[in-house]
C-alpha cells in the first residue's frame, strides 16, 4: 500500500535531525586529524629518497584508495578487536563505536591527504627551498617557514573537496549503530514502521546539501584569504 506523502513533515523533521549533526562533526573533525597526521607520514614516505620507503607508502595508498568505505568499515569494526585480542589480549568490544568510524575513515582519507600533500610541496620551486638553506634556515625551519605555507595554499581546494567526501561518507557509521544525524533520521523510520521515510530522507538531503554549500564556502574563503600573498607577490 502506497504511503501519502507530507512535504509539511519535512520541517517538522528536520529540528528532530539537527541535534545529532555534533555527533556528525565529532566524526568528521577526529577523521580529519587522524587522515591528515597519517597522510603526512605516507607523504613523507612517497617523498623519501629510500626506495623501500617509497614502494611501501604507495602500496599503503594504492591499498586504501582501492577499498571501499563500507568495506574498510566493516573490516575495522569486527577485524580489529580480534587483533587486539590475539595479539595484546585487549578486549576493545566495549570501545566507542565513533572509534571505529574515525580509523576505518581515518585510513581511507589519509591516502588521499597523502596525495595531496605531496603534490602540494611538489607545486612549490625547488629553489625557495635552497635559498632558506642558503640564508641560515634549518631544514626543518625552511619547510615550516617556506615550503608548507605555500603548499598549504595549494592544497586547500582539494582538502577541501575530500572534507566535503568525508562529511557524506560519515554517514556510513549508523551500518554500524552510531547515532549520528543519518543514523537518527533511519532509527525514525523504524521506530514510526516505515511513516514518513521519503520526507525524513528529504530533510537528510536538505541537511547535507546546506553542510556542502557551507564547506564550499568556507574553503574558497580560507583560499583567498591566504592566497592574497601569493597573488601579490606574482604580480
């Protein structure tokens, strides 16, 4: 039997959905930190002059960009407290579900960070780096100072496009059953046998369209903000 459907139900619903966007962002920013620390360290390793370095790092990205998030998901949360029991006799089970999503998404974005990072410094002439070597920099402080601000700047739109990848795939995690703002949207559904399942996944929509727009919005801001030294010194 077909249901009638409310679009009045859509405003209704959507104040019900909006408390849970904190469980969402707790998600997206601890994916993001967790991505970003491990996306440096296989940037660093595909940057590396030792061969082994290089051919793992790229086996770890290439590993990563080649599975897909539900499947890396599920791996992590029933693979992982089974590793952690054979080889520590840790029992995680009881650990918070968000701990699950963050490092099976964490993995997953830190391939992709990796890629962009390197691409990034790759952007940046080879000789800035040697004329702070040359005024007295370190080479640690000639890539804080010199190098990883301007490749911050490059790297902005397309950190910015995979945030925008990761917002959405986050919303894997109720699969799983954490509550965030898809999961409580679906436990809705249920808890109502199935009423009003098209205007709830409207409202969803409507949600993640507005968070999009926001992001998209935010990084073109944060890209000309730090771009402006960079245009006024080509010019």
């Amino acid at each position: 039997m077909d249901r009638p459907f409310y679009p009045e139900k859509i405003l209704q619903i959507i104040p019900v959905l909006l408390p849970y966007l904190s469980v969402t962002f707790e998600i997206l920013f601890g994916t993001i930190v967790t991505g970003l620390i491990l996306g440096f360290l296989l940037a660093k390793g595909r940057l590396s002059k030792k061969r082994w370095q290089q051919k793992l790092s790229g086996f770890i990205i290439n590993a990563f960009r080649c599975t897909p998030s539900i499947v890396m998901l599920f791996v992590i949360f029933y693979g992982l407290p089974n590793l952690f029991w054979a080889v520590f006799k840790v029992d995680i089970n009881n650990w918070s579900k968000g701990f699950y999503v963050i490092t099976s998404l964490g993995l997953l974005f830190s391939a992709s960070a990796a890629e962009v990072m390197r691409s990034s410094y790759l952007a940046i002439p080879a000789g800035q780096r040697e004329a702070a070597l040359t005024s007295g920099l370190t080479e640690s402080q000639a890539f804080i100072r010199i190098i990883l601000p301007q490749a911050f700047v490059v790297s902005l739109p397309n950190l910015g496009n995979s945030a925008i990848v990761l917002l959405k795939e986050g919303s894997l995690a109720f699969t799983i059953g954490l509550i965030d703002v898809m999961g409580k949207g679906n436990l809705n559904i249920s808890i109502n046998f199935g009423a009003y399942a098209i205007e709830t996944y409207i409202a969803l929509a409507i949600i993640y369209w507005t968070l999009t727009i926001l992001f998209e919005q935010l990084f073109k801001g944060l890209e000309r903000h730090y771009s402006k030294g960079r245009l006024s010194i080509s010019k």
